[in-house]
C-alpha cells in the first residue's frame, strides 16, 4: 500500500513537472514570436536631400487691359455731317478718313478770303509805287515831308492789311480741312456717336472715339497686405537697371493661358494711394494681333526678389496643422523624426524654408499620410523598381529560353 502511494505521489509530481516544462516551452516561444513582431519593416519612402541655391521669387497680381492711348474725335467746326468713311468697330489707321461735314460754307469763305488778299496786295503795289515816287520827289524838294510821311504810312498799312488778309485765309484753310475729319491715330473704333444729317457744333459734339491696341498697358497693383513683396518692387523697379528680367512681366489671361508677349513694366508709383492701400503699377505689352482687348481682365506675374542661398522642399513634404509647420527628415538611425519650420515665399522651385532645416537634411517628400514618428524609413530610388523588374523579366526570359533548350535536346534525343 505504502508502495502503491509512492507511486502514486511520483506519477502526479511528474506529470506536474511535465505541465510546467510545457508552460515554459510556451512561454519561451510566445516570447519569442513577441519579440519578432516587436520589429518593425522600414517604410520605403521618396526624400530630397536639402542643399543652398538661389531661387526667384515671383508674385501674381490682377490687372486690367487698358489701351495706350484712347482718342475721343470731337467735330472742331460747326455744320452738318455729310458721310462716314470707316466701318464702326473696325481698326483705322493714323491719317484715315473718318467723316465729312459739309465744306461747302467753309469754301465760299476760303474763296472769299483769297479775293480779299488779293485786293489788299493790289492796294499794297499801288501804295509801294506812290511812296517811291513821293520819295524821289522829296528827295529832289519837290514835294513837302508830310507828303513823304503821308505815303509811307500808307504802304505800311497796305502791307498790314496783306498781312491780315493772309492770316484770314489760312484760318478759313484750316477751317475748312476740318471738314475732313481724320483719324489722329491707329487703333479701334468705337460706335458713332452722332448720326448723319446731324448738326455737328463745334469742339463740343463727339463723333467716335479710337482706342490704340498695340501696345496696350495691363494696370495692376500690389495690395496693402502683400508687404514683403510690395517693398521689393518698388526697390527693383525704381532702380534704373539694364537688367530686363526685373522689369519684365508675364502676362496670364483670364483662361490661365501665359500671353505670348512679355510686358515690361514702365511705371511704378512712388506712393501707396491711401484709400486703397495699394502701390500702382503698369506694363507695357506689345498686342499685334489685337488678342488683349481694352477692359480684359488678366494677370500679371513680376519678379519681386532673388534669394541666395535658399533652402527649397517640395510643397507636398509640408505639413499644415495650423498651429505648427512640420516636415519629416530622416535622422541619422534612419528613422522619421518631426521637425517644426519657418515657411518663406512660395517659388517655381518649392517652397522656400527660412528656419528650422539645414543644409543636408533628407526631407521626406512621399508617404506621409501613414508616416509616425520614430519609424524606421528606407528611401526608395525612382529605378530600382524598374531594374528589378526587368531583371527578373530577364531571368525569366532566359529560365524559359534553357527550358525550352533542354526540352528541344530531349526531343532530339528521342
């Protein structure tokens, strides 16, 4: 009996001891597997390495399309318009005619004038001969100084009045030329503004109006809340520089299209205007194709600064919270760290960092919706997929190449 509960008492305590070891070989591999799940795979992401450069700064303003000149044609006499020698709307030439009034009043008084003029140097001969005749007279005593004197002022008013007669016919010259209206000088016209039969008076009645189309001006200003770039141009387009890029604009239309023709920027003003708190400027644009219409509204982009030494990430590496600025670098463990930057100015390049980068630092640039601090990353090349998948396609295509070899020896074999 004694024996029997010996055994008894063995047999439990190994089994006991058989049930450990097992919870141990359990443990230890669940230990085991808890480690290996503990290590993370690195993410693959795309990154930059930051390094200086010099970059341009540009600013896009709103503007509007004003023509050069604009010229309101306004009747210089009075009488009626007899005709309209241009198509409204069409584009007229410097010197073109564009509408009669009525010449007829305006001859007669040119013809009128020149009878007068030459009845006053018929009157002005008759004078020069009695004054030289009354002065060898005179000279020889025959005839008194009254006399003399009396001659002389009589040629000298005759002269007078040929004068006067030859500025009157001129006036009733250039009085009748404006009969002819032409235009002053080349661009579009507008509709007429008076109909024809109409009594035309004159310096008030407007007749048309020619706007000049090439070149035009794009007026646009830089606002009041655009600082930084509002004391930048006017420090580049004051000065008188031989550098064209700095007064150079690029025209956008209304459809975002770049207009094939540069402007160049001739006018800065020197104030800001205090009831908008803008600084006004204006572009010179060739338009031979008459494609920018007066009262278009477009864009204009100048360059407002160079930076030297500029350290640029692309825009999608930036991280807005609306508190903070972050970007993800890569530390030197290959893991993803946080760092909180300065934004500057916004460029063709990226966006410029004016604080929290350094020279050399790899900015992650894909990836970053999943990305978390402290995750090992491995930055992946733009090639390395490709020149894996081709080397495998060429491994295959040689694996299939021995295949179809050996089976092509196996047959010959048979």
């Amino acid at each position: 009996m004694t024996a029997f509960r010996a055994l008894v008492v063995f047999s439990l305590t190994a089994t006991l001891a058989a049930c450990g070891g097992g919870e141990e070989s359990s443990g230890g591999g669940g230990a085991s597997k808890g480690g290996q799940s503990q290590k993370q795979p690195a993410t693959k992401v795309s990154a930059v390495t930051v390094q200086p450069e010099a970059v341009q700064v540009y600013g896009e303003y709103p503007g509007r399309v004003q023509g050069k000149q604009t010229a309101r044609i306004i009747g210089r006499v009075n009488g009626v318009l007899l005709a309209k020698n241009y198509q409204e709307g069409s584009i007229v030439h410097q010197g073109d005619l564009l509408f009669t009034i009525d010449p007829k009043p305006y001859r007669a008084t040119v013809n009128q004038r020149k009878a007068t003029l030459a009845s006053a140097k018929a009157s002005l001969e008759n004078s020069r001969r009695i004054y030289n005749r009354t002065k060898r007279l005179y000279d020889a005593n025959a005839v008194s100084e009254a006399e003399r004197d009396q001659a002389l002022s009589n040629f000298n008013s005759d002269q007078a009045a040929v004068q006067q007669a030859e500025a009157n016919l001129e006036s009733a010259q250039i009085d009748l030329g404006y009969t002819h209206v032409e235009a002053p000088i080349t661009g579009v016209t507008s509709l007429r503004d008076i109909d024809l039969g109409s009594l035309v008076t004159a310096n008030q009645t407007q007749l048309t109006t020619i706007t000049q189309l090439d070149p035009v001006y794009v007026l646009f200003a830089l606002p009041e809340d655009d600082a930084f770039a509002r004391r930048k141009a006017l420090a580049e387009m004051g000065k008188q520089t031989s550098d064209a890029s700095t007064r150079e604009a690029t025209i956008i239309t209304g459809t975002g299209d770049v207009f094939p023709y540069k402007g160049e920027v001739d006018f800065t003003q020197s104030t800001i205007d205090p009831d908008t708190g803008t600084v006004q400027l204006r572009a010179v644009v060739k338009n031979p194709e008459n494609a920018l219409m007066p009262g278009r509204y477009v864009r204009a982009r100048i360059r407002i600064q160079t930076i030297e030494d500029a350290l640029v990430i692309p825009n999608e590496a930036v991280s807005d919270s609306g508190q903070r600025v972050n970007v993800f670098v890569i530390n030197q463990d290959g893991k993803a760290t946080t760092q909180a930057v300065t934004l500057g100015p916004d460029t063709d390049s990226g966006r410029v960092i004016t604080d929290g980068l350094e020279a050399g630092d790899q900015v992650i640039t894909s990836g970053l919706g999943t990305l978390q601090p402290g995750m090992p990353v491995e930055v992946k090349s733009a090639d390395t997929s490709s020149n894996k998948d081709s080397a495998a396609g060429g491994s295959a295509a040689g694996d299939n190449q021995k295949s179809s070899s050996n089976s092509s020896s196996a047959e010959d074999n048979q």
